[in-house]
C-alpha cells in the first residue's frame, strides 16, 4: 500500500550553492530509486536558528520533500540518510 509522507530535512548551514544542489538531489534520488514518487520538494528556510546547537552548528538549512512510497521504504530511506554527513536531523512523517 502506498502512503503520502513528508520528510523535513536540517541540512549543514556552510553547503555553497554547488554542494547544496547536489545534496538536494541525493535526498530526492534516495525516494525515487526505493520506488517512491516525489510530489513536491524545495527549500522550506534558508539558515534558520536552530533551537540547540547540532553538531557544533548554530543554524541549518531546511529542507521538505512530500512523496508518496510503500511503508517497507521508510526503514531503508533513514539508513541511507543516516550516512549523508550534510544531514543534521531528520524526520519522515506520514501525511494525510
């Protein structure tokens, strides 16, 4: 069965811009090669303050995908993403 999910992202706030496409399209290429379907995707806010420092970083930038997959892709998505060094936190929600 498939389920819509949305998939906010902190990224590293020092990426230039080179670094930061190809980071986008890592995460959008990790949905689409687990047989997920990427409804929409694009930067939420540019180097927002964050809360608490993460990983000695004070800001982030974010990122949100909304996406349709299978559940058994969800588990897979958080170990590739867990690898991706220009990744401060994540979190995959299921959308209505």
């Amino acid at each position: 069965m498939i389920n819509n999910y949305e998939a906010m992202f902190i990224l590293q706030p020092n990426l230039n811009e080179a670094q930061g496409k190809e980071a986008f399209a890592q995460l959008d290429e990790a949905i689409i090669k687990n047989e997920g379907q990427i409804v929409t995707s694009g930067i939420w806010s540019e180097k927002r303050k964050l809360g608490y420092p993460i990983k000695k970083f004070q800001e982030g930038l974010y990122y949100l995908i909304t996406f349709k997959a299978k559940a058994s892709a969800i588990l897979k998505l958080k170990q590739i993403y867990k690898l991706n060094e220009n990744i401060l936190r994540i979190l995959i929600t299921r959308a209505a």
